[in-house]
C-alpha cells in the first residue's frame, strides 16, 4: 500500500516476444508456476464464495442512513451543552444580599464565563489532534473498523462527562468526546461518496450535511427538556443511542474505500505494454504481495508529510478550503450570537426557539437543495465553485438586509432566506474536497478541511465578534460586519471558477487494488447486482 509498503514481486512470464501473434487463450495461464497459478485462483474464488455466504447487511441507503443519524447524535450533543438547559448559569447574588442557585453545568461547578467557554469548545482540541491521524491511520487499518473505534471513545467520553464532578473531569471529557468524532468526520463522507449513485453523489452529501444544523436545533430543545430534569442525563442518554453504532461497527462485514488495499493481500495487476496493446499482444500479469510487517513510525509521518505537501500544492484544495474558513467564521458566529443578538435587536421573547427553528428549517431545506442542484447541473468541479458563489453571494445580500430591517417579521423572512441560500453550500464544498483529490487522500483531505475551518473559523470567531460587541456596543452594526465576511467566502469561491481543476475520483492512486477490493471499491452498489438473478 502506497509507495512505503514493501512488495515482493513474483512475474507471471508472458510469452515469448516471437511467438505468434495471436496465440491460444490458455497460452499465458501455462507459463504460470503451479504453485503460485492454484494460490491465486484460490484466493480469486474465495472472495466471491465470502461475499455469497457472508453478504454485508448494507445496503446503499442504509449506509446513508445510518452515517445520517450517527451525525445527528453528533450535533445534537454540541447543540445540548450550548442549551440553557444543560449548559445552565451561575450563582449569582444581588445587592440587597439575595442569591439565586445556579443550574445545569455552570452552576454545578460554579464556573466563570471563561471555564464556560472553554468546555464548551474542549472537544475541538481533539477534534484538531486526532482528526489527521485518523485520516492516515486508514492506510493501514480498515477505515470502517476506525469509525468503530472512534465511536467507542465518543461514547465512553460522553458517558463520563455526565459522571464529571468539576472543571477539569469535564474538560478532559469533552476533548475525548473530539477525538471519538474524529474518525467520523474524516471516513465518513469517503464511504457516502463512494456507494451514493453516481447521479446522486451530492444530493447524498447534502443529506448527510443536513444534520448539522438539524442537530444542532434539535440539541438546544434537547437540553432544555432534559435539563429541566437533571443536565447529567442529557450524556447518559446520548450514550445509550449510539451504542448501537458502536457494536455495529464492529460486528457487521468490514467495507472499503476506493484507493485503499487490506495489508498481506495479493494483487493481480495487469502490466500491459503500449507497444503490445497496440499490436493486440498479450497482456502480461503479475502478483504482488502487500508486507503485513509493522511500519516504523519514522515511515509513516514521512508519508503524512508528504500528502500533506500534495494537499497545500493543490489549489483548487486551498481555495476551497479558503472559502469555507470565511464561510463557518460566519455561520460559527450566527450560532453562537444569534439569539442574543436578535433578543437585544428585535427584544425577541423566545430567540432560542426561534433562532432555533429558523435554523433547523433552512438546514434541511438548504443543504438538500444544494446537493440536488450541483447534481442537476452535473456534478463537476466548476460547477461546485459556480454554486458555492452564487448561493453564498445572494446568501449574504439577504442576510445583510435583514438586519437593517427594523421589523421583526421582515428580518425573519430575508434572514431565512438567506440562510437557505448559505446552507445550500454545505454539499457543493465537501465534494470539492473529496474529487480534487485521489482516492487515498480523501479521509486525510476532509480532516484538513475540518481542521482548519475549526481552527480559522469558527472557535476564533465567538471571541472576536464578543471583541468587537464590547467595544462598539452595538449588535446591529456587529452583525452587520459579521455578515459582511459572507461576500469575501463568495469572491474566494468566485476564483475557483477559473482555476484548472481534475476530478480525481477515478484517478488510479499510489495504493494498488486487489481483487477483492475492485469488488470493494463500491462494495454496496455491485454487491445488489450481484444477488441480483
């Protein structure tokens, strides 16, 4: 696998170069060692015979939905600890000498605002540590099983935090709770893409990025409810839901992504010679076998290294990547802010809910959308820049707007439009990601993505905007030049446009495909053709 794994070569012997041109059929298998020619068979025979007897239970859809609701859960957990529910508030005392009990986590604890911002954003340090080790990690072990392991850390990190007794218990927690997500957002797009039908490929995207924000509504109502309760309950119940997902990772048949090769597989690649193929000559055949052996760490980050070096020379990937730090510094900031800058601008009883549900609505209609109409226009690489522009551009005209409406109802109407409009980016960008890229580095491209939109965008964002609220003392106006970051997202989309740009979806990678793996490459799909009479 790749051009660090070891393989020892043993040549099947084409015939001989003055032999006749047109030579029986049998010809080749007859130069082939015996030894070598009844192994071979026996390992092409014995991966249709597994399949048969072993079929993996997915299916396509099922694939879809169930990576659609292990995202849900996700986002539901960043939307609860965010809640008043859950997140709650301190004690606080009046002048006269009355003191109100604190509630949810804040109050527990007794933490300040800082202690307060810091756990609710611990989990991106993990995120940001294991999300590129994830990625390179599924070179050499089965990404498939990876989403197993990271979802058994989730859990259990989840779990803890409803068993955290101060600060520091539930800050370690939530770092953990990041490095379980890791693995999943890194892999799990990859397989999506991978087994969604070709003429659907971003509207399934579309489906899987909808939960985010759906998640993240659905977390803030969530919490409240739960919270009411008791705030520990909220990770107790998370926990119990994605326990399933975690002996699913583990029990159900293993899938493949494109570009990847189980270690200690053997390979039958065909070498064809252009002089040959032109000629109508044979093609000859050889067998490769990967070396299972253990690579030395020093090896490894040579690697990481240097797909790291190929990722930041590719411009299509920095500009993307560009544009969608510019976009989730925004949309970071909308989530964060936005019920309390529309409760002092429009004094809005209800924000959270309304905030809420506007949200939650243009989520799932937006991103939809966009993955439906990039799959409409055919999906390419131009045409993603050409949508991420416009949508982004119109996007940030309404959402501008709305906030020099005075009304309550006029901001509410350009506001969710524009909404729809920005979240209709949400499929268009990752599929950039993962086709300007080969195979084998998509999990490591959309760990970068991930990375440096948390890093750049959304966890410096809160603070900043917080910044600049407390100096100017005007939400309208902050809101303002928030929204006004939206139009440099689209003029870094814009330049896309003319970049020359390849879809590498098909591109054959530096990590040879075995037999069994072509059959892997889109297991779901040709499996159901295959059971098919």
């Amino acid at each position: 696998m790749g051009e660090e794994n070891k393989k020892a070569e043993v040549p099947i012997l084409s015939p001989e170069p003055n032999a006749d041109p047109k030579p029986e059929p049998e010809a080749p298998s007859t130069s082939v060692p015996v030894e070598i020619e009844k192994e071979t068979e026996k390992d092409m025979a014995r991966a249709p015979a597994t399949s048969a007897s072993n079929p993996s239970w997915f299916t396509p859809k099922r694939l879809l939905v169930i990576f659609c609701i292990i995202n849900l859960i996700n986002y539901v957990d960043r939307g609860a600890i965010a809640s008043n529910g859950v997140n709650g508030s301190r004690k606080t005392c009046s002048k006269d000498g009355k003191c109100t009990a604190g509630s949810g986590i804040q109050g527990d604890f007794d933490l300040n605002n800082f202690e307060d911002g810091v756990i609710s954003s611990a989990f991106m340090v993990g995120l940001l540590v294991a999300s590129p080790i994830f990625a390179s990690a599924a070179k050499s072990v089965n990404p498939f099983r990876l989403i197993g392991v990271g979802l058994t850390v989730w859990t259990l990190a989840v779990a803890f935090c409803g068993f955290s007794f101060n600060f520091w218990s539930i800050a370690v927690s939530r770092m953990l709770v990041g490095v379980g997500e890791a693995s999943f957002i890194s892999l799990a797009a990859p397989f999506i893409d991978d087994n969604a039908p070709v003429s659907q490929r971003t509207s399934w995207l579309g489906a899987f990025y909808m939960c985010i924000p759906t998640g993240i509504a659905v977390g803030y109502v969530y919490g409240g409810l739960i919270g009411g309760y008791n705030w520990r309950w909220a990770f107790f119940v998370e926990a119990i839901f994605m326990l399933p997902f975690v002996i699913l990772g583990f029990t159900m048949k293993p899938l493949h992504l494109k570009g990847f090769s189980p270690a200690g597989s053997k390979i039958a690649l065909p070498v064809v010679d252009d002089d040959a193929e032109e000629q109508g000559g044979e093609v000859s055949r050889r067998i490769q076998v990967e070396d299972e052996s253990p690579k030395p760490l020093g090896m490894g980050v040579k690697v990481f290294g240097k797909d790291m070096k190929v990722l930041l020379l590719d411009k299509v990937f920095v500009v993307n990547v560009l544009g969608y730090i510019a976009y989730n510094f925004v949309i970071g900031s909308y989530s964060y802010w936005g019920p309390k800058a529309g409760y002092n601008i429009y004094h809005m009883s209800n924000a959270d809910y309304m905030f809420g549900g506007v949200t939650a609505i243009c989520g799932i209609f937006g991103t939809l959308a966009g993955g439906l109409v990039l799959d409409r226009m055919t999906s390419t690489i131009p045409n993603a820049f050409k949508l991420l522009t416009v949508a982004t551009l119109f996007g940030a005209v309404f959402c501008f707007a709305a906030f020099c409406f005075k009304s309550l109802y006029a901001f509410l109407a350009f506001f969710a439009i524009g909404e729809l409009l920005v979240f209709a980016t949400q499929a268009p960008v990752n599929f950039v990601c993962l086709h300007c890229v080969k195979p084998s580095l998509r999990p490591l491209s959309m760990a970068i993505s991930t990375v440096s939109i948390h890093i750049f965008g959304d966890v410096p964002s809160s603070p900043l905007v917080g910044l600049l609220q407390d100096h100017i003392h005007n939400w309208r106006a902050t809101a303002l030049i928030l929204t006004s970051i939206l139009f440099l997202a689209a003029g870094i989309w814009f330049i896309g446009i003319f970049l020359h740009s390849v879809d590498r979806y098909n591109e054959d990678s530096d990590h040879s495909i075995t037999v069994v793996d072509k059959s892997n490459s889109t297991p779901l799909l040709e499996e159901k053709t295959t059971e098919t009479p």
